[in-house]
C-alpha cells in the first residue's frame, strides 16, 4: 500500500488541523492504521491509531482528548483531527499502515507498521 499524508501547515496554538492520509494500491478496511510524529531533536513516537476492524481507537496520553483518528472508506483516506494544538504538538506527522490485527500492546510500536507516508510538518506557533 501507498500512503501519501497532507494537510500540514502553521497553526496558532489552541487551533485546529486536520492531517489526511490516503492510501492506494489496498483498501484501509483490512489495515490498522496509525499515526506518529517526530518532534525537533526527539524521537518519532506514536501519536494515535485504528484498527483495522472494529470501533478500536488508542491515543498516546500527550493527546488524549484533543485529537481523534478516523478512517472514510469510500475516500480510502485516515484522518487525523487535532484540536486545541500547542507548540509541543509541533512536529512531522507520519501516517503508516499494518496488515496485521494488532493487539492492544502492539500497535504503539513503529515497528509494527510496514508502509509509512513521507511526512507532513505542523508547526504551531504564534
């Protein structure tokens, strides 16, 4: 499966973005899909997930409640709405894919994840 993410920018803190991540080549419906980011000078880390079956959503504790993953199967598109931004939210989002059905305790882990977008920026600043 190709992935290509979109919808980065410069956002003001407390505003709104939402990241898209389409997919091709495989429809989303049999992937668990996820989104990571790597922050300026850290490492990339899971941000939120969907598994590929079911309602099953997870979300690091960094963004609990301000972001939510969703997934559109007639756009074979994942989406990632991030309300309330703040400038630690700043980063390059990656959206990746698994064929596999993760468990709870697996699909935190990049390394599960086989395909992987190129990356969008979101910077919040003022």
């Amino acid at each position: 499966v190709q992935l290509q993410a979109s919808g980065g920018g410069l956002v003001q803190p407390g505003g709104p973005l939402r990241l898209s991540c389409a997919a091709s080549g495989r429809t989303l419906s049999g992937l668990t899909m996820g989104w990571f980011r790597q922050r300026p000078g850290k490492e990339r880390e899971f941000v939120a997930a969907r598994k590929r079956s079911g309602p099953g959503t997870y979300y690091a504790d960094s963004v609990k409640g301000r972001f939510t993953i969703s997934r559109d199967d007639g756009q074979n598109t994942v989406y990632l709405q991030m309300n309330s931004l703040k400038p630690e939210d700043t980063a390059v989002y990656y959206c990746a894919a698994s064929p596999l059905g993760l468990i709870t305790s697996e699909i935190r882990r990049e390394k599960n994840y086989d395909s992987w977008g190129q990356g969008t920026l979101v910077t919040v600043s003022s």
